[in-house]
C-alpha cells in the first residue's frame, strides 16, 4: 500500500511541476516585454518627431502649427501611457526609470496650455519649448536603457525558475521510476509467494 500511495503522489508531483513548467515557458514567451520595448523605444522616436517639428516651425515662422500641435500630443498620450498603463506598472519601481516619466509629465503639463491657444501664443513660445527639448533628450534615451537592465534580470529570473523546476521534475521522475520498479518486485514477490501456496495446497491436497 505505500508503494502505491508513494506511486501515485509522485504522479499528481509530476503533473503539479509539469504545469510550473508550462507556466514558466509562456513567461518566456516575450509578447509582453516586445510591446513594452518597442513602446519605450516608440516614445523616443515621437519626442525626436515633436523636436523636429518644432525646429521646422521655428524656421518658417508662417508655417502651420498643425503639425507641432499633432507630434505634441501624440507624445504627451505616448508619456501618460508609460505613466499609468498596467503593463508599465514593475517599470515604475526603477528609480531612474520613473524619474525620466516624471521630468517629462512635468515638462508636458507646464507647456499643454500653450499648444490648447492659437498660433499667435504658442508661436513665440516655439523657441523656449525647444530649448527644453534639448535638455528633456537624455530623459527619453534614459526610459530605454533603464528598463533595458529590468527585462535582462526579469528574463535571467524565469529562466533561473525553469531550470529549478526542470531540476526537481527530474528527481521527483527518478524517486517514481524507484518506487515503480520497487512495487514491480514487491508485485512479483507476491505473485511467486502466491504461485509457492498454490503448488504447497496442490501437493498437500
């Protein structure tokens, strides 16, 4: 009876580190982590767009500001995204990393009001906002590279699990082969003391 209960718990550990296996496979998988790499690297290309634009309106001083306010805002939706979408919530742990979201948030909300006014307000504050921008370039690369270290250290981590788990499936595999051959013999040991009586009766008889 031990030898079965021994079998059969060795079984159901099997299963229970098969599916941490499973588990651990589709954390692997890096869908999640492409969508929020390619958001950060996303964001520093539409802050180079919202430069540029502003250089190009700084240029022509008749030119639409259609443009300016159109990078403006896909930026600042971009920004507020990476502030208070779930999927960047364990970026917001690392210092650097939320530091940079909240000198850009603070450099978007003091100039908003100037893009919502017409382009006799916001054209003569071109120049200031760029000049900004300038020392805003860091912040942007800075979102990169910080999470860059955390989705190294997020993988490194799951792989680190999976090994675990690979490790104790294989000895929980090895003590259930143990018992299994062990209940085979105890089975035989039985059937020959088994087969032993009968032949003992027969002759008896």
């Amino acid at each position: 009876a031990a030898l079965w209960i021994a079998a059969g718990t060795g079984a159901v550990v099997i299963l229970f580190l098969g599916l941490g296996i499973v588990r651990d496979i589709e954390l692997l998988k890096t869908a999640g982590t492409d969508d929020v790499q390619w958001t950060l690297a996303q964001a520093e290309v539409e802050f180079l767009q919202f430069q540029n634009s502003l250089l190009e309106a700084q240029a022509d001083e008749t030119a639409d500001l259609t443009r300016v306010r159109r990078s403006f805002d896909i930026f600042f939706s971009r920004v507020d995204t990476l502030s208070n979408g779930q999927l960047y919530r364990p970026l917001d742990q690392i210092p650097d990393f939320h530091a940079s979201v909240a000198r850009l948030k603070d450099f978007l909300n003091r100039n908003a009001p100037a893009f919502d006014k017409s382009d006799l307000v916001l054209r003569p504050a071109l120049g200031p906002i760029a000049d900004a921008t300038v020392q805003l370039r860091p912040e942007t690369r800075q979102l990169a590279v910080s999470a860059v270290g955390y989705f190294a250290q997020a993988a490194e981590d799951r792989r680190s699990s999976l090994a675990l788990t690979l490790r104790r499936l294989a000895l929980v595999a090895s003590g259930l082969m143990v018992a299994t051959a062990l209940l085979a013999y105890h089975l035989n040991r039985l059937r020959n003391t088994g087969l032993a009586r009968e032949d003992a009766l027969q002759e008896a008889n």
